[in-house]
C-alpha cells in the first residue's frame, strides 16, 4: 500500500479510536506495575482486539474502492504528460572541439541512435507526413526506449539510446504510436519535443521483418507507393536517367512477392570487408565484357501508408543473376520479373 492510500484510509477512522488506540502503552505499563490487575490484563488483550476489529471494519467501509490501473506501478508505456506537447527540433549545440562528441570530420547532425540503428531528426514539414504540425498529442507516445546518454569518439556508449549532440543528452525516448513500428521516434526534454525518423534498409533483415519494423504490412494494403529511379550507362559513358512510380496495387504486390522471397547476406567474416564474394566477382566479370549487359543502377523507393519510408534501396540487374542491396543473389527469373515491373519515363 503506498503512502497516499494509506493517509486516506487512516484519514477515515475515528478520533476515539485513534485516542485508545495511544493510551494502550500506559494501560501496559499500568498492568505491569499492579499484580493486582493482572486478571485484567485478558480483559484489555480481548478489548484491544475487539478494537483492532472495528478499525478494520472501519477501514473497510470507509477507503473508497480504487481502480485497479491507479494501484499498479507507473510503466514505460503510461508517463504523465500534456495533452499536447511542443514540436520544437532540437537545435545544434555550439561546437567545442576540446568538449563535443563530433569526430573531426564528422557532419554535426542531430541523431539518436537506438538499439544499433541511427534515427535522424526530421524536419517541421518532414514531421507533417506523420500528421504532426505544430503539437505531438499525447496519444502518440508508445512505448519508452531510455533517456539519452551523450556519446563520445572512441568510447563505448553508456546507454542503450545515445546521441553525439549534447543538447540531447537527458531527452527521454519514445515510439511513436500511430506507426505501430519502431521505425519513427520521439524525444522529449524540457517541455518539447522533436520526432526523429530511419529510412534505410536495416541490415540483416527479411523484407517482412524490414515491414514489421516500419508498421506495415508487405503489400498494397501497407505500401502507398513504390517509385524508382533509374541510371543507365551507354557505351560512351552517357548516363540516361528514367524515372517512375508504382501505385496500382498489382504492381505494388508484384514487388513485394518478390522482395519476400529474397533471404539477406550472412554478416561479413571481416567488417573491414562488408561487400560479399559473389558481388566482387560479378563486378569483375562485367567489366570483363561491358558490352555484355546493359549496366543499370536502379535505386527504389517504399513509402508507406502510415508515413514511413525506406530510401535508397539499390538493384543492379547486371550484377551476377541480379542483385538487391544487402541481400543474396537473386536468381534469373526474380530479376527478370522485378524489372519487368519498373518501366519509367525517360527524364530529357
């Protein structure tokens, strides 16, 4: 029982109660010192008692009945907050080269970086295609990630949610609900709030698990549009871009059908070299006999239906039997059906 609970329900009992209930240590002292009243120390034993049962009863009725969700804990997923809550990103903090966290050539951006993966801050108009304005509803906060630790070169962070930006360091870290995923981030301290976002393709995940991460499901039902930019190189080195958008959903759920059958690369024996074997001796080949093959670069784009994204997702057909950044190597006919499905408008 906490202390507000309990001041309530002692609140609730009557003063003579409370004024016998103290005099039960001179009664004691009293009976100790009288061998006479001994035979009336039972008598006192069984009237106390007799008191403790009215106090209970007193108790009983007089506590008003609590909601059971008032009782428990306090959770990571229920904070006491506004209704509303200021959209104001969190601006740079000056740079101290003697002090800050940024590496030397390293670009001062606001980041967070959550179990691995780094969420960037977005904008006030990039907020807007989440339906955030100028205030986060409360209803928006999930789940909570931590508190930001701020993160330093060379050192193993001391959190599980950090930032090289200073003026982060303190924030606490939430979901953001109405994605259902962990793909889109609030961060609030001192009385406002910043959304900050992911948008690559994270490592070592099935394209259902990628969706999964990004609150959506893995088809037209989940994704709004898929668009694609297309680089082609000519014999004399000319490049010739094309460019579309996929949003019937037959075109869409083509895609997909064939981003769920692809299995991701196993993590590199060497982080100093990330990029598979079977890639390098592809590139070779080509360039072997350019002539061969027309050289594609292809990079795709996924927009949600709950205003996520996934950037920059590369397809190089000409490479081996076809190949999906961070994934296996396609086979013949999944590369010949995934670019069967992006036929774009050349750009003049």
């Amino acid at each position: 029982m906490n202390e507000a609970v309990l001041y309530t329900a002692v609140s609730g009992i009557d003063e003579a109660y409370l004024t016998d209930s103290e005099r039960m240590a001179e009664i004691k002292v009293e009976n100790q010192t009288s061998a006479k009243r001994k035979r009336f120390a039972a008598i006192g034993v069984c009237a106390g008692l007799v008191l403790l049962v009215g106090v209970v009863g007193i108790l009983k009725h007089s506590v008003k009945p609590q909601n059971p969700a008032q009782l428990a804990e306090p959770t990571q997923q229920t904070p006491e907050r506004k209704a509303q809550h200021a959209l104001v990103p969190f601006a740079v903090a000056k740079t101290d080269p003697d002090a800050d966290a940024y590496g030397e050539d390293e670009l001062h951006k606001v980041t967070l970086t959550v179990q691995g993966l780094t969420y960037e801050q977005l904008r006030p108009d990039e907020a807007a295609a989440y339906g955030i304005t100028q205030n986060i509803p409360d209803e928006a906060f999930g789940m909570r990630l931590g508190t930001v630790v701020e993160s330093f070169p060379n050192q193993e962070p001391q959190g599980a949610v950090f930032s090289p930006e200073p003026s982060l360091a303190g924030a606490d870290v939430y979901e953001f609900a109405p994605t259902k995923g962990r793909a889109v981030l609030i961060a609030e301290k001192d009385g406002h709030c910043s959304m900050f976002a992911v948008s690559c393709w994270p490592d070592g995940r099935t394209f259902q698990e990628i969706c999964d991460f990004y609150g959506a499901e893995p088809s037209a039902v989940g994704i709004e549009t898929i668009s694609y930019t297309i680089m082609t190189t000519g014999e004399d080195d000319a490049v010739t871009e094309t460019r579309g958008a996929l949003t019937a959903d037959e075109a869409i759920n083509g895609v997909c059908a064939i981003l769920l059958q692809l299995a991701p690369e196993d993590p590199p024996k060497d982080d100093r070299a990330p990029t598979p074997d079977w890639y390098m001796d592809a590139w070779e080949a080509y360039k072997a006999d350019p002539k061969s093959r027309v050289r594609e670069g292809i990079t795709l784009e996924i927009r949600f239906a709950n205003g996520c994204r996934i950037r920059d997702i590369v397809f190089q057909p000409f490479i081996g039997d076809g190949y999906v950044a961070q994934m296996k190597e396609l086979s013949p006919a999944q590369t010949e059906a995934l670019r069967s499905l992006l036929q774009g408008q050349e750009i003049t």
